[in-house]
C-alpha cells in the first residue's frame, strides 16, 4: 500500500513539475521585445523608450500601467498615453502631448503655461519661439487667459503681456500695437480692439488706451 502510494505521489510531481514548465515556455514567448512609440511631435522616442526600459522581458499579460504612468509623468509633456498590446512581443505607445499656449515669466521663473492650465519647465525648441510671453503669475494668468477664451480674442496675434501690481494688463501685439486696459470690466475694451484691429483708419496708431472709462485714446 505505502509503495503503491510512493508510486502514485512521484508520478503526480513528476507531471506537475512539466506543466509549470511547460506553461513558462508558452508565456516566455509573450515578453516584450519591442516598444514602439507613436503620436509624438515634441517628446523624443529614445526619452520614452528610456523610461520603459524596464518592461523589457516583462510577460504582456503582466503589465503594470500605473507603473508606466509613473515612469511618463516624469516627462513633462506627456498628458496622457494609449497602450496596445501586440502579440506575441511588442506593444504600441500612443503618446498625448500638452500644448503651451504661453511663457509665464515670473520674477526669474520661466515655464510653459499650457491649454489644459498646467505648467511644465521651460526648455528651448523652435515649436514654442512665438509663444507670447507672459509677466504674471499662474493664477492671474489663469483668470485672464479665461476672459480671452471667452470672447475668442486670438492669444496668437500677442507677443507680451503685463500684469501690474494695480491689477490690470497692458497687451503688446505682433504688430507692435499696445492695448492698455481699465482694471475692471475690460471686456467690452478687448471686443472694440477686435472690431477696429485691421480697419485702415486705425493702421497709424500704436497705443489703445482704454483705462478711461468709455473713452479710447490713440496716440
């Protein structure tokens, strides 16, 4: 009996041990190999692919993605990502890139304010050269940037803003034309500058000063 039972013991460990090694040769075909990165424009692959370095060799069906997320967050242009699987060793990155909209300049600080009002370190790359630049801080910007979108002011004709310490803005065009707004209710100033921008009879004058109240001085 105790030998019949030996017998029967060594045959079912014998047939365990194959199936685990039989299942880690079938899952071994499923590490990842290769990492392929799309959708970027700004973010550069080797940067990605050096971030996920480690899910080389890691099994497919094991990916960690709030570990992935960790390791992209350190980048700081990447939103958010897509990841898709390909069978047997690759995966696909689809990568979501931030949009700066804007240069806050505050004091010596220099960022990227972007469209989702996020703010990501400065770095130099042709893409962002003429981007206004912004001498204010988030929060101000923040609100200002608000009151633009609201009455579709086009942020791509500014080349500077000023916030002063009296709480209002000067606006400095592309065309070298200074918009100098009242500090409360300048919506109806930023919505006249629009109507008159491009008329003919307005070309001459580099100053609009609307801190008067319902009054525009040209000079």
């Amino acid at each position: 009996m105790n030998k019949r039972f030996i017998i029967a013991l060594s045959l079912l460990l014998l047939l365990s041990t194959y199936n685990i090694q039989n299942n880690f040769t079938i899952n071994s075909k499923f590490s990842v190999e290769k990492i392929i990165i799309e959708n970027n424009s700004i973010v550069e692959k080797k940067d990605v692919k050096e971030k996920l370095s480690f899910l080389l060799k890691t099994n497919l069906f094991f990916l960690r993605t709030n570990k992935i997320k960790s390791k992209l967050s350190e980048i700081d242009l990447i939103e958010s990502f897509e990841i898709k699987k390909i069978y047997p060793n690759q995966i696909i990155l689809k990568i979501f890139e931030k949009k700066p909209v804007a240069i806050l300049q505050n004091k010596k600080d220099k960022k990227y304010y972007t469209d989702n009002d996020d703010i990501i370190n400065f770095f130099e790359h042709d893409e962002f050269e003429n981007l206004p630049l912004v001498f204010a801080n988030k929060e101000n910007f923040k609100f200002f940037l608000k009151d633009l979108k609201t009455i579709n002011f086009p942020l791509n004709e500014l080349k500077k803003l000023f916030f002063f310490e009296s709480k209002r803005w000067d606006l400095l065009t592309k065309k070298n034309k200074t918009i100098k707004l009242p500090i409360d209710e300048y919506h109806n100033s930023l919505k006249n500058f629009l109507d008159i921008r491009n008329k003919a009879s307005f070309e001459k004058y580099k100053i609009f000063d609307y801190r008067i109240q319902d009054q525009l001085i040209l000079k």
